[in-house]
C-alpha cells in the first residue's frame, strides 16, 4: 500500500494543468484553461481546468476531479495505478507500506490487471533478450544498428527481440506462475493440440511494443529477419480486453507532447517511419499501427490538434485507398495535407539520409492541401480523357462534401473552381448532390431499421421531479467546501456584533434543526468537516483535495467550478459579480431554505405514520406546529427575495 506520505508528496507536486494538456488541447481562458471533452462529442468547449485549484470540471458529462481521477476516468486506472503513473511521470519516489496480502486479495486481481502485467513482464523479457543475450545481440540488435537507431531511440521505444526458441517467453512466463490461459488470452503464446508446452507468437522477431496513451503496454508489434521464411513479414498482436488496434496509434505516447506543442500531428504508415523521424528530431508522429485509420483513432489525434500531415511512400501502390482516410479526418473537422516522398523514398529512409531541418523545411514546403493531392492522383490517371477528368472533379468535390464547416467547404469549392477553370455554381450543385448520396448512404440502415421496427405504442411520458431537499443540502456542501473558512459578520438576538465561519455556521443549523443528512456523499463530507472542528480545524476544499476518495474529489470540483468558467463574458462586457460578495447573504438565504424543506419531509413523513386503528391526536400537533414554524419560513423567504 502507498504511504501516505507518498500520497502527499505527489499531490503536492503534480500539475492538473501538465497531466490533463497530454489528453487535451487546452487554451487559456483567463485564469484557467479550457478545452473540448475528451469522454463526450462536442463542438464547444466545456471543458474547464483550474491550476489554481488543481482540479478539473467537464460540465458536458458531470464529471469532475483531481489530476488523479482524470487518469482514472480516461485510462481507467484503479488508484494505486493513478498514483504510480502520475509518481513516474514526475520522478516520485514510491514508498510502500509492506504487508502480506491474503489469499483473498490475490485472488482478486481481474483478468485485465494480469493481461497488463503479463504484458509488462513481456515487454522486459524482450528488452533483455536484446541487450543482455548472445542471441539478442547477434540477431535483433545487430538489425536495429543496420537501421542505424542509436542506443537511446531502442532504449526509448523499448525496442526487443524475441529468441528463435519456440517457446523461450512461454516456459518463462509459467515460471513465473502466470498461467496458461491468461498467456493464451494476452496472445503472447498459442497452446496447440499436439504442442501442450505451448509456442510464442512472436518468436524469431524484432519487437515493437505498443503503448497506451498513458504508456502501459496493450501489445505487440514483430518483424521477422529472414527473408527465406514463408510468413508475414509483420505480426501484431490479437485483440484482446486491453488491445484494440483500432483505438491506438503506435508512438503517440511517446509523441503526444511535441503534437500538442507543434499543433501538428504527422501520420505515417510504419513503425520504423515513427522510430526513424523521432531519431532526426521530428517527434510529432503517429502510425496506424498496420491498419486502416479509424475514427477512435482520429478522436485520439484531435485532443491534441487538428491539423494532420498525412505522409506516404513516393512509390506506394495503395495511395489511392488512402482517400478513404482523407474523407474520415475531414468528417472529423480536421485540417489535411498530404506528402508524397520522392520514388524509392518513405519517411524512414529519407529521416536517415537528411538531416532535421531539411526534412522539416521539405514537409512544410511540399506537402499540399488534399485538393492538390487527388487532382496530382486522379488527373495523371485520366490523361486527356475529358470523362475520367470529369470522374476525378467529382471525386475531389466528394470529400469536400465531408467538410462539416461551411465556410470551409466554400473556400474549397472556390480552390477547385480556379484550379480546373469551373464555374463555381456548377460546383455548388455537384456539391449538394454528393452531400445528398452521402446522406442517403447514412440514412439508409436507420430507415430499414425503421421499417422493420414492430407497430409503436403510445407510452405515458415518465414524470420527472427534483427533491427540494436534496438541493438545499447539495447547496449547503457546496458552501462548506467552497467557502468553509470565509468569516462572517452576524449579530446575535441582543444586537451584538459576532464572527463565524461558513462551515460553523451551517454545522450549527444541521445539529440544531437536527437535520439528517440524505446522501452518503454528502454525510461522509459533513462527517469529515465535523471531525475537524473537535481538531481545532476548518476543513473546507483545500482539505480534500489529496481526500483518498475520487466520488469527493468530482464533488469538490462542481463546487469550485462555475459553469460561466467555459465563456468568456469579459469580451462582450459582461461581468459578474463574485460569490464573496454576497456570501453571507447566500449562507443565510440556503440555510433557511433548507430548513423549510427539512420541514416539509418532517410533515411528509408524520402524515405518512398516520394510523386508522391509532390515536393520532400527538402526531396532528406535531403536524400543526410544524406547518406554522414553515409558513413563518415562507413569510421571511418572500421577505428577503
């Protein structure tokens, strides 16, 4: 277990700002940063980032919470593994509490944590089997140098090299005690019929791990050395509960910053091209990781930019297919231009015979925007063969139908129109009939879908109501937490002047009214405000901010986040005016508020216990004197708005 020493330490230090910009493309706005939501689809940013609270807010989703609970939500770490990988991204030291865990708790490990360790355990096994064997050195390492990587690229990539053993990593792992089917599950190892020691996936290859965003290992990627052998050339990993090739980009862990710092993000074919344009310098590079680009993919690339550079081989047969990916990162708002490298040329082998400005001057001098690209394609096809131009035109106005902005789409028309000499009406209604077919295409399973759909029934609609009760309560945490320690000036029934805290103050309305708190979040943040006080102290946001509990820290953040964070009203003059401005009339006003609704379950609850076989004579009284004490709080209510 983590100390909580530790625990202080990496909240003391971590930055939600640092943490959370890997994920998102934040801007400033004001004192905090803003951003699109990484868990919702959504055009305007609600995503706000306090740095002076360290705490984030996404009002599309209602979640909420510290840099910890961040990684929990997009990576879905449990909180030991939030603490560990926020602790090695700043150099924190772990230190652990050592005990020996029961048989229970071992067993209760899940099979995804065992498929990410047995992943890790691979990816180690295969850095040693390059560094530390004969083998290794002779074979995988001697490869990499011909592909003249340095040592620190390999180191960085955690480039490996699996032996030409059948099963070197399989008999390993189950001496390690992992078992059979967790090996069979990770894919690392196949378990045929009439070979039950079992046989590596990806044995007699170089190896190229592919990470997380985060960077824990989901799988791998293998290249095989000998030329004579009748097999992929290329072997992935399967798909397995922590491996979806269609959700990860091979090198975007390592190159998630320099995208978000450049505002680029190039997007290459191999994993050598990432590797060999890393080693020249150029760091802002993904690969699809040898499958066609998906739109799980794109969503990755666009929390960090949305201009994309797509790089191909100068004499690559499949460029055509790739107009399919151009159609998909415009659908997805994305700025697109495309490189073609010279014949005989991909991004590894040009990153190796130029140096780093050269490579970069040539990409942003070469590389054109996707209307040039198919017309260069498409046209040299067509010749003079006025049909096929038409074709090709065509073509080019059906990915501008995949334009969602408007005036995006109409700059491009204009592009097209005095490139091929066009009349842009003409355009404008070839445009309207792709943009017709494109959504005749899309409708289409929905109306079959609709059609075959059994009769509709009328359906009474569910009714809705909000609990007044549990409003005032939210409302008085709310204050608690964002206001705990702010001192108010009160006088008591003789007129004289006296000074209270927030906190003290609703705590007094709670055991006076002897108010019961409804929601268990909200008892066990009252509770730990209550034990502050016999402590002789106010605990109030900043207290739970390092609180060991994620549903506090997304409580915390609604409290200390408003909602009019995500625009920025100074521009169009208008200004609010702060909460401690009109704490203490809120304070007041709330409390009241929430003792007339305590009062109202009070008299809900008595009419319930209504008995026809009892006398109810004391129970009516009770009901009396409650009605006049919350008519009273409605007379001072209606007083006060």
């Amino acid at each position: 277990m983590i100390t909580k020493e530790t625990i202080d330490k990496i909240f003391s230090t971590i930055r939600v700002e640092e943490i959370v910009g890997e994920y998102v493309q934040l801007k400033r706005a004001g004192s905090n940063f803003k951003g699109l939501s990484p868990f919702h689809e959504e055009k305007s940013p609600s995503f706000v980032v306090s740095p002076s609270k360290q705490i984030w807010k996404d009002f599309s989703t209602g979640k909420g919470g510290t840099a910890i609970s961040f990684l929990m939500e997009i990576e879905n770490f449990t909180y030991p593994e939030a603490l560990r990988h926020a602790a090695k991204k700043y150099g924190i030291e772990i230190e652990e509490n050592v005990r020996e865990y029961s048989e229970e708790e071992k067993q209760s490990q899940t099979e995804r944590d065992l498929l990410y360790k047995i992943h890790e355990v691979a990816n180690d096994f295969f850095q040693e089997q390059l560094w530390e064997s004969e083998e290794g050195k002779m074979i995988g390492f001697f490869y990499f140098k011909e592909r003249e990587l340095r040592d620190d690229i390999i180191k960085k990539f955690q480039l490996g090299y699996s032996p030409e053993k059948k099963n070197a990593f399989t008999e390993f792992a189950l001496e390690k005690a992992y078992s059979k089917e967790i090996l069979e599950k990770s894919g690392l190892s196949i378990f045929p019929e009439n070979t039950p020691s079992g046989i590596d996936r990806f044995r007699d290859r170089v190896i190229f791990p592919i990470h997380s965003f985060s960077g824990r290992v989901l799988g791998f990627g293998a290249r095989i050395l000998k030329n004579n052998v009748k097999t992929a050339k290329y072997l992935n990993s399967p798909e397995t509960e922590i491996y979806h090739k269609s959700n990860v980009l091979y090198g975007l862990n390592q190159s998630k910053q320099s995208i978000s710092r450049k505002n680029l993000c190039l997007l290459v074919e191999g994993y050598m091209d990432v590797v060999s344009l890393h080693q020249s310098g150029i760091e802002n590079v993904v690969a699809s990781s040898g499958t066609s680009l998906t739109t799980e993919q794109i969503k990755l690339i666009k929390r960090l930019t949305e201009n994309v550079t797509i790089l191909f081989d100068g004499d690559n047969a499949g460029i055509k297919a790739s107009f399919r990916s151009i159609d998909m990162l415009l659908s997805e708002g994305m700025n697109i231009r495309v490189l073609l490298f010279p014949d005989g040329d991909d991004p590894d082998s040009f990153a190796r015979k130029h140096p780093q400005e050269f490579v970069e001057n040539f990409i942003d001098k070469e590389a054109k925007d996707f209307i040039d690209f198919k017309a260069e394609i498409l046209l040299r096809d067509a010749g003079n063969d006025p049909i096929r131009k038409a074709e090709s035109i065509r073509d080019i106005v059906k990915s501008v139908a995949f334009v969602q902005n408007a005036l995006k789409r109409e700059v491009y028309l204009k592009e097209v129109s005095n490139k091929f000499g066009l009349s842009e009406q003409s355009l404008f209604n070839e445009l309207q009939i792709q943009t017709n077919v494109t959504q005749q295409q899309e409708s289409k399973p929905r109306f079959e879908e609709k059609k075959a759909a059994p009769k509709l029934e009328i359906v009474q609609e569910a009714g809705f109501s909000v609990n007044p009760l549990l409003v005032q309560e939210e409302k008085l945490v709310d204050l608690m937490l964002k206001y705990g320690d702010f001192v108010l000036d009160r006088k008591d029934a003789e007129g004289n002047d006296y000074k209270i805290t927030v906190i003290e103050e609703i705590l007094n309305h709670l055991d006076e009214d002897d108010c019961e708190i409804q929601l268990d979040i909200n008892k066990k943040i009252v509770s730990e405000i209550k034990e502050g006080i016999l402590q002789n102290e106010l605990r109030s946001g900043n207290f739970f901010f390092d609180f060991m509990d994620e549903e506090v820290s997304g409580k915390l953040a609604s409290a200390l986040i408003e909602n009019y964070h995500t625009s920025n009203w100074n521009k169009y003059n208008i200004y609010f005016s702060s909460e401690e401005e009109v704490v203490p009339k809120l304070v007041s006003d709330i409390v009241l508020r929430h003792k007339r609704e305590y009062i109202v379950k009070l008299i809900n609850d008595l009419k319930n216990s209504l008995s026809n076989e009892n006398d109810n004579t004391e129970i009516y009284q009770k009901i009396i004197l409650l009605t006049q004490l919350k008519n009273k709080l409605d007379s001072e209510l209606f007083r006060i708005l």
